[in-house]
C-alpha cells in the first residue's frame, strides 16, 4: 500500500514513471516483503478491496498518460512543422511577386521612356526605324525581311544565301550575324497571328523590353538566393535602374546583339548561383543544371560574343576547383553543360569554325585533362599541395593553348591574327600604323573608361558599399564545412566566392574596356544588393570586432534590415524623382537631313543601286531602302574592316583615280560623303577618321609634335564638293544637303578639261 501511494503521488507531480519503479524496488528490503505477506493474509477484507481499488486506479491513470503524452507531442511537432510551412510559402509567395512586379515594372519604364525620347508612337514608320541607332538597325532589316517573306522556310533559305547585303558577297547571313533573335521572334508574330494587332516594329520592341524584364528578376532572384530575403532583390534591381547608363544599351540602340543575350546569361548565373550552393535539395540541383544548359545553349546562339563572356565564367569555376572551393563533381558537370551548349550551338550555327577554336573549348580541354593526370593534386602537406596548385595551372593553360594553336592550323578561322595585333597595340606591347587596330582602339566600347564611371557608382552608393562587402567576403577564415549564422564566415560559401571572382574578373575587364561596364555593373548590384541585407555579412564584421556588449547575432539581424531601409530611402529620396522626371522630360529625336536622304534614295535611286559609306550610315541605308551596300556596322569580321577601310579612303589625301578604282571594284554606285566626317572637329585628336587613313596610307607623319604632309593631292571629300575636273570626270554629284553630298559613280569616264 505504501508503495503505491508513493507511485501514484509522484506520477501526479510529473516524475518519470520507469526511474520511480526502479528506485522504489530498490529501495525495498527483503523483510518488508514478509511483513506485507503476512500483513495480507492475516489482514482485513476491506483493506484488500482498497487496495486493489487504488492499483486499478493507478493503472488506469497510467494507461491514459502513456496514450496522451505521445500524442500532443506529435500535435506540437505537427503545428510547428505546419507554421513553418506556412510562413515559407508566404516568404516565397511575396518575393515571387516582388520579383515580377519588378521585372515587369522595368519593362513598362522602359518602354515609356523610349517612347517619350524618340515620340516613337507618332513618327511615321521610316522616321521610327532611322531611331535604331549605331548601326543596329541592320538586325531589324533581317526581322522584316522574315515578315515580308512568302513563307518561313523561304525567309530562312534567303538569309542562308544572301546575296543582296554586301555587293559582290554571298554569306550566310544567319551565321555571320547571329539572326537568331530575328528567325524566333518573326515567327512567333506569324504564328500567333500578331499582325492583326500590332504593328511589327512595336512587337520586336516589345520583345526586347520584355527580355529586359526577365534580366531584372534573373538578378533579383540571385541576390534573394543568396542573402535568403528578397528585399536584396529589390535593392538589387533599385541600384540596376538607378546606374541605367552603367548597365544597359538598350534605351537607345534595341536590337543590339548583347540586348538579346545578357537576360539570357543573367538566368544562367543565377542558376549557376542555386547549382554552387550547398543548401539544395536534389531535386532542385537537378533543376538548376538543366536549365544552366538551356540558358548557356541560347547565350551562345545569338551572340557572337558570348563564348568570350563563358571564357571569364569558366576561369572563375576553374579557380574554385583549383583551391578547392567547390565540390569537383559540380565543376565537372558544369563542365558537361559548356560542352554540350558548345556541341548543339556549333550545329546551329552551321559548324561555325570560332567555335572550336574558342578559348572556352581550350580551357574546358586542358581542364579534363589535367584534372586526368593529377587525381590526387589535394592531397599531401602544404607545400606539396602548393607546388601541385602550380603544376596543375601550368598544364591546364600550356594544354589549353596548344589545342588552340593545333585548331587555328587544322580550322583556319581569319579573326585571330587582327585581334591579337590589336591587343598588343591597347596594352602598349606594339604600335602600328595599320587602320584596322587602331580604328578599333578608337571606339568607345574598346577604351579605357573615364573616372565619371566610378563617380556615378559612388555618387548612387553602390561602389562603397561593394567594397565593403567584396573586403569582408575576401578577408576568411580557414573554412568549415557547416556553416551558421553564429559562425560569421560568409566568404565560404560557394556561391559567394564564384561571385567574388566573377565581379573581379569582370571589374578587371571593365577597368581596360569600357564597354565591359555593361557585364560587370549589373552584377556589382547585386552583389552588393545581396550583402548589405545578408546576416552573415555582419556577423563576420562583428566576429573580426570581438563584440561583446550586444550580442551579435541580435545585432546582425538588426543591421541586415536596417542598412537596406537606409539605403533605400535614401535612393528613394534622391532618385525617384529623377526616374520619373525622365519620363515626364519631352525630348525630341528628329534627323530631317537622314530622312530626306533615305526617302531620296527609296524614291530616285534604282533597286539594285549598291551604296558606300560610313559602316554605321550603310546599316540605317541598308535597313529603310533595302539598297546593297559595301560595308557594314560589324567589328568582329575582318572582311568587313577591310571593306570600311576602302571605303573610308574618300576622306583621305588620294587622287580621284584611286578612290574611283577601289569603288568600282566594290561594284558601288553610289558614294554618300558625310560633312560630320569630313569637316570632323575632335578633342581626341587622332582618333578621326581621316587621321587614321593619312596615318595608315603614310601621307602624314608626326615627328616631335611636328606634322609632315607626304600627299600631292587634297582631300577627296573637300576637292570633290568643288566640282573641278578631273574629280567631275569619275563622278556627278545627284544629291545633297546640309550633311550629305551623294555622288553617282559614273560608269562611262568623260574627261572634261
């Protein structure tokens, strides 16, 4: 009877049932088993039935705990589980509406400021087109022609012998412009039956601006996955809009090629960004990987340039397996992805030769096989490890380069020897008098960016606080394979430390080639969108600072909310008002002397007139009248150059004679002289066209800050407009106004005296 009281009253009072039995039967002695023996036989009946009343009681009681206490516990664990459940999908439910209310709002902006800066609504449609500037209307010329064509399949089969273009060449001009954007998006306005609500000029627009859209929530969708909070996604996007002339071409050149191209390399890097990180599932992983191969294939397919882009990607992911980084299987299948995008673009693109001599391939190539030879390059003492990390550096890039030579010997591709003798010429190693390199040091794009870049990134906040975040993500500790917030080691995960490397490399690129800005901005914002609002950011600070009167986790989780509502409000207070002025700004783009040139030619000149001129002239002619022409606006082909190069001789100190030989040999009709070339006045002397051609052809030498003229003959282009024999016996002039003067290349010489 004792015994159970006992039992029964510590169960009420919460002790544990097994512990209380034990320590009870041990605690009883051999003799109080007899007492209690002969307590019962000699004892009451009444007292038998109470006890056995009370053990049933007890019994009971015991019976009801042990099926209850199992059961709220696993109420408890289920409501947690559920609540939690529920505040993820809410998180990932407002961030995906984040996201595309800022992507789509980018895209409305942009179309309304592109709209109010040309008055695009209200021209007519050659004044429209003429507003597709530095030569880019070349690639809409292709999209109308798709449009105009009887039938797709004709389109396609025109573009794959086009003869029309350049006068005397027959190209594929699928391949040699990358017209993919043109072929998917004219027939997509076929088949949907778009022409009957909209015009063809405002689908194409619109599609670039919708692509624009997707670029924006690619780095929104990067910064949240890094700091796990989409309010560094819309920070992100805030700083991307706010640098807009750091960031894009697009309000004023649409249909250039990286247009198309960077949403597409935006979505790869932020599914690379998912692929490198640690904290995935499977399932997702999976995801990633497919569709860094689909966006990595379309990168390469409609710009020539991407595989230079992959290139610098591919040296950061090479970086990282090197120190070992990342786990070597994901590299290697990253590495599966390039080869395979580089497989399927090089069968899209008709067996394009650059391909395979890409130094993308090259690296991927002395990769594989270094990482063949040296299994064990990781392991071993320190210094070992050190000397292997050489070795391993010099036989990927030894390896890479002697495939690229072998290529370039078994595939001739003509591009190789212009660009390495215009690197030598920008990195100071060469000079030369040759037009070609040093007519493409002179464009904007290829030079050195001024220090009004770095002023605009500091002035916006962007800069300062890149560095900081770029200094603490640098500055580690030895890594550690779980990490947590308390741990204060943001620069050890994977997906950070590529960033790292892809802002740096991309910032060294850009600090030589201004046009670089357009690769390595965007990513800077979000970058350092993602690190202001990450936790772990601050927590390192607070680690390198030995805190110790706040605690810093609380304080961490204070600042990466704080700092990022500073921030904004403060970009908000600034620049919002300057974001929508330029909406509310009338700005006024009109060229009457272009519009009467063109509607000159469409109207007097014959349909099969060929035209020369200036390459960035020839595409906006090419694109209004269809007209052949003898060059083009595109610098990646050396054919092309070497046609500009002739064509630019008009503004050169050559005889008439000359100037109309080489004319006649590109079976030109025509010849448009234009007076902003002619009479050009630069501050960056050296860089006009003329001087470049009286430096190439060797009628002027510098000598000590002294000019010497070698030339017998005046300029072509000032003795021309004077209309004195024997320039009036190669040609007659047919049009003109105050910037253009249009001569016909007379076919039958009449010499006047």
């Amino acid at each position: 009877m004792t015994e159970l009281k006992c039992r029964k009253i510590d169960r009420l009072e919460g002790g544990n049932d097994e512990e209380l039995h034990l320590k009870s039967t041990d605690a009883r002695e051999p003799g109080d088993a007899g007492d209690d023996a002969s307590a019962s036989v000699g004892g009451d009946d009444e007292q038998q039935e109470e006890e056995e009343e009370d053990e049933g009681e007890v019994q009971a009681e015991e019976k009801r705990e042990e099926s209850n206490a199992p059961e709220s516990s696993a109420q408890r664990t289920e409501r947690s589980s559920a609540s939690g459940l529920l505040q993820h999908l809410a998180r990932l439910f407002f961030g995906c509406l984040a996201a595309a209310a800022c992507g789509v709002l980018y895209a409305t902006y942009m179309s309304l400021y592109h709209g109010r800066k040309f008055w695009f609504s209200i021209r007519q449609d050659l004044e429209r087109e003429i507003t597709f500037q530095g030569g880019s209307g070349l690639y809409y010329y292709y999209y109308k022609h798709m449009l105009t064509a009887p039938s797709f399949e004709r389109g396609f089969y025109e573009l794959t012998l086009d003869n029309g273009t350049v006068s005397g060449q027959t190209f594929n001009a699928v391949e040699r412009f990358s017209l993919y954007p043109e072929l998917i998006i004219s027939f997509i306005y076929r088949v949907t039956g778009s022409q009957d609500f909209v015009e063809p000029i405002y689908f194409y627009v619109g599609a670039v601006f919708g692509l624009q859209s997707i670029y924006v929530i690619a780095l929104f969708v990067c910064s949240w996955v890094m700091s796990g909070t989409w309010v560094s996604g819309m920070l992100a996007v805030s700083w991307y809009v706010i640098n807009r002339p750091d960031t894009t071409k697009v309000d004023y050149a649409i249909p250039l090629r990286d247009n198309w191209a960077l949403p597409y390399f935006s979505c790869q890097v932020a599914t690379l960004t998912g692929f490198l990180s640690n904290n995935i599932s499977s399932a997702t992983e999976m995801c990633c990987y497919c569709t860094l191969t689909a966006t990595t294939f379309i990168f390469l397919l409609v710009w020539e340039h991407s595989h230079y882009v992959l290139f610098v990607q591919g040296l950061c992911l090479f970086l990282l397996d090197s120190f070992d980084l990342v786990p070597p299987r994901k590299i290697a299948d990253v590495h599966k992805a390039y080869l395979g995008a580089l497989f399927l673009a090089y069968l899209f693109q008709f067996q394009n030769p650059s391909l395979v001599s890409s130094p993308l391939l090259s690296l991927l190539i002395g990769s594989v096989l270094a990482r063949y030879f040296q299994q064990k390059m990781k392991m071993g003492p320190f210094v070992a490890r050190v000397m292997k990390l050489f070795l391993h550096f010099h036989l990927v890039f030894t390896t890479g380069i002697t495939f690229s030579y072998l290529v370039k010997k078994l595939v001739p591709v003509s591009d190789g020897d212009f660009i390495l003798k215009f690197l030598e010429v920008k990195f100071g190693l060469n000079t030369t008098t040759d037009f070609i390199p040093n007519f493409l040091l002179c464009q904007e794009s290829l030079q050195t960016p001024g220090q009004d870049l770095f002023l605009r990134l500091t002035q916006t906040s962007v800069l300062p606080f890149y560095l900081l975040v770029l200094t603490v993500c640098l500055l580690g500790e030895p890594r550690k394979t779980d990490l947590r917030l308390e741990d204060g080691r943001i620069g050890e995960q994977p997906e950070v430390i590529y960033h790292v490397f892809h802002t740096l490399l991309f910032g060294g690129l850009a600090l030589l080639f201004d046009g670089m800005k357009y690769l390595w901005t965007p990513y800077v914002c979000m970058f350092t969108a993602f690190g202001v609002c990450s936790p772990d950011l601050w927590m390192t600070v607070f680690k390198w600072l030995k805190l110790k009167s706040i605690h810093p986790v609380v304080l961490s989780m204070i600042l990466s909310t704080a700092v990022p509502t500073i921030i904004g409000f403060s970009l908000w207070r600034e620049y919002c008002p300057r974001v929508l002025a330029e909406l509310s700004d009338v700005q006024e783009f009109y060229d009457p002397d272009t519009v009467e040139l063109i509607s000159w030619i469409k109207s007097q000149a014959p349909a099969a007139a060929v035209f020369a001129g200036s390459p960035q002239l020839m595409g906006t002619v090419k694109l209004c009248s269809g007209s052949a022409v003898t060059s083009l606006p595109l610098y990646s082909d050396i054919d092309l150059l070497r046609r500009t190069e002739d064509t630019y001789q008009v503004y050169a100190l050559r005889s008439p004679e000359d100037v109309y030989k080489i004319l006649t040999a590109q079976k030109a009709n025509y010849v448009i002289i234009e007076e902003s070339t002619c009479n050009a006045l630069s501050l960056n002397e050296g860089c006009r066209i003329k001087d470049l051609l009286d430096l190439a052809n060797g009628h002027v030498v510098r000598d000590r800050g002294e000019i010497y003229s070698f030339s017998k003959h005046g300029r072509f282009c000032h003795e021309l407009k004077l209309n004195y024999s024997p320039y009036t016996n190669y040609f007659t002039r047919v049009f003109w106004n105050r910037s253009y003067h249009v001569y016909k290349v007379n076919s039958v010489i009449s010499f006047q005296y």
